[in-house]
C-alpha cells in the first residue's frame, strides 16, 4: 500500500509545479508505484487474483495516460519515461 509519505515524495520528484498534483506525470509516476509494490505483493502471493486484476487495469491506466502525454508533448514523455526508467 502507498503511504501518504511515499505518495508526496513521488509527487514532489516529478512534479512541474509546487501546486501539482494532477498532471500526467504526476499521475504515472504515482501509477508506477503503485505497480511496483502490488508487483511484489503477487510475488509473494500468486493466487491473489483480485489484486492481480487491480493491477491490468492499473497498468492499463498508465499505458493510457503515458499514450496521452507522448502525443501531447514528445519532450516531457522522453524526460518522464528516463527519469522513471519505464
């Protein structure tokens, strides 16, 4: 689970502002979080389907709003997916 914690040093790392906390970035970097900790959750448990279900759709999510970004703006899409290591 993502701590509140985790949550802002997320955010404050990809943030485009000192206010932002909804932009695209902001919102797959979150995503990619997430990811990474339910990953290792069904490391640990493979027959937890419902989370594994949360997951696809959550990898889903962020497929979407990384397609978004790239067409909206090719430079931020290459810095974000570098700085994140997707």
């Amino acid at each position: 689970m993502l701590t509140k914690t985790k949550k802002a040093k997320v955010i404050k790392e990809v943030a485009v502002h000192d206010t932002d906390t909804g932009s695209t970035e902001v919102q797959v970097a979150v995503l990619s979080k997430r990811i990474d900790e339910l990953a290792s959750h069904l490391k640990k448990n493979p027959k937890d389907n419902h989370s594994r279900r949360g997951l696809l759709g959550m990898v889903a999510d962020r497929r979407t709003h990384l397609k978004y970004l790239e067409k909206k703006n090719l430079k931020r899409y290459t810095a974000l997916v570098k700085k994140l290591g997707l």
